[in-house]
C-alpha cells in the first residue's frame, strides 16, 4: 500500500482571495445608488480633514452688522444671528459629526463585541451574567438612554460621544452573540477544540473573522444612528455646547426664524438627512456584498 500525500498550494489562496474582493466590488459597485453613498461619504470626510482650507470663513468669527443675512454670493448660505456664515459652519460641524461617529461606534462596537464573544463561546453562567445585563441596557430606547446619560454627565463632546457609546452597546453584543452561537457549531470548531486548541485562539482566528461580515453591516448603520442622535441630542440642548459648530444646533438657532430665513435650519438638517441616508445606503451595499449567499452571482 503506497501513501498518498495531499498537499495544498498555499500560493493560489492569493488568486481566490483576489478574486473574492473583485466579486466584493462589483456586488458592492453595482448599483448607481450605493457610489452615490459612498461618494458622500467620501466627501464627508474630505470636508472633515480640510475644512479649514475649503471654508469660506471663520465658523466662530461674529460679526453682529451682518446678522441674518440672505443667501448671497459672498455667504452662499447666509449668515447666522451672530453674523457667523453659515456655509462655514456647516463645513466645521462634519468634524463633530465624524468623530462622534467613529469614536462612539468603534468603542461600542469593540465592547459589544467583546461581551457578546465572551457570552456566546463560554455559555452558562457568563453568558446568563453579560446578557442579562445587555437585556436591562435594551429595556431603554437607545436615545432615551443617550439623553439620559448626557444629561446627567451636562454634555459636552466627549460626554455625548460616552453616552451614544453605551447605547450603542446593547446591539453589537446581540448580534455578535447570535452569531457566535451559530458558528461555535461548526465542525471546524469541533476539530480545534480536538486538537487541544486553546479557548482564546479558536475564539479569535476562528469564530470572530467569521461572526464579522453581519457586524460590519452593523457598524456602518450605526455610524449613522449615531450622527443623527448627536444631532438630536445638540438640539435639545445637550450635546455640543456653544459656540461649537454642531448640525443639530445649528438647525434649533435657526428654528426661530423658519417664516424670515427658513435656510438657517433647513441648511444643515439637509446635511444631517443626506449623511444618514448615505451611511444606511453604504450598509444596505455592504450587507448585500457580504451576503455569502450572493457568491458567484457575478
């Protein structure tokens, strides 16, 4: 009897990872609607870093003769109560906006899916013990929870981006747990735990790249969630606090004057709509690119 060696060319996991990220931008690049999303978001980001050289003016410099301006060509939104150019100001507050977003949805998305790979790998007791505290966090809705938590901390950057991080929290954990529970069944994980694999290694190489795909589609979501509850909390008063240029601030100095200068408002509520919409349209793409169900579709 002769053995029989079988042997896998590691090489040629190059070409089928390739040919994985081309079929991941032709899903994902599909559609005219998703470019144009991520074309937002892009520009988002651009404003964000360059904001000082691509804005007009100072977004704090008051200048009380020029108040309540109309559009006009040297302010193309017009100006604020305080004479602040509004355009300017618009500009500034996609840097708030931006790092609420990633700071507050990569933390709680670090902790949500720490506590749900914890919960959903070890079971018993553990898992009893971090649900259960998820499920008490879920029992408030999330801007509740956010509003009451900035309200007790009296707002502020950093004090919205810990609040809007813990609400966040509750739905990363779910999900990274449902995943978890799905995947620890699989025969792959049967055979490390043969092999004397310790607990950590199967839970990090193992479970999580493949708990992972949901959970991007999830971050990108929240990103969004995110800025508009920053928006809503700055509205009601404790979010940013003034003179910080904050969209949803922005957008309650100017409710006052809907009927004389409705663009005051509605100016940066449009920027609030059209980032949100951008990010639900990115994670609505990336789901179907993700979807392992969807492979060898194009």
């Amino acid at each position: 009897m002769t053995d029989v060696t079988i042997q896998i060319d590691n090489p040629m996991e190059i070409p089928f990872r390739r040919n994985g990220f081309i079929r991941f931008l032709n899903v994902f690049l599909g559609r005219k609607v998703v470019v144009f999303g991520a074309a937002i978001i892009l520009a988002l980001i651009v404003a964000a870093i360059f904001a000082p050289i691509i804005s007009p003016y100072d977004p704090y410099s008051q200048n009380l003769s020029e108040s309540l301006q109309p559009p006009s060509r040297a302010h193309l939104l017009g100006t604020d109560r305080f004479g602040r150019d509004v355009l300017s100001r618009i500009i500034y507050g996609t840097r708030v906006s931006l790092l609420v977003g990633i700071v507050s949805v990569g933390s709680a998305a670090f902790i949500g899916m720490t506590l749900g790979l914890i919960a959903g790998y070890f079971g018993r007791f553990i898992n009893t013990l971090i649900m259960r505290f998820i499920d008490a966090l879920m029992a408030i809705p999330p801007i509740m929870l956010a509003l009451a938590i900035a309200s007790a901390l009296g707002g502020g950057l950093w004090n919205v981006i810990i609040s809007l991080g813990i609400s966040l929290i509750p739905t990363q954990a779910r999900l990274m747990h449902g995943q978890v529970l799905t995947v620890k069944q699989a025969d792959y994980i049967t055979a490390g735990e043969v092999i004397g694999a310790s607990d950590w290694r199967i839970m990090i190489k193992h479970v999580f790249p493949n708990c992972l795909p949901p959970l991007i589609v999830l971050i990108t979501l929240n990103l969004g969630v995110a800025i508009l509850a920053e928006s809503a909390l700055s509205f009601l008063g404790v979010g940013i606090r003034p003179p910080g240029a904050a969209w949803g601030s922005m957008v309650n100095d100017g409710y006052q004057y809907l009927l004389s200068n409705p663009i005051l408002s509605f100016a940066p509520g449009f920027a609030i709509m059209l980032v949100v919409l951008a990010f639900n349209i990115v994670g609505d793409g990336l789901r179907d690119a993700l979807d392992p169900r969807l492979r060898g579709t194009i």
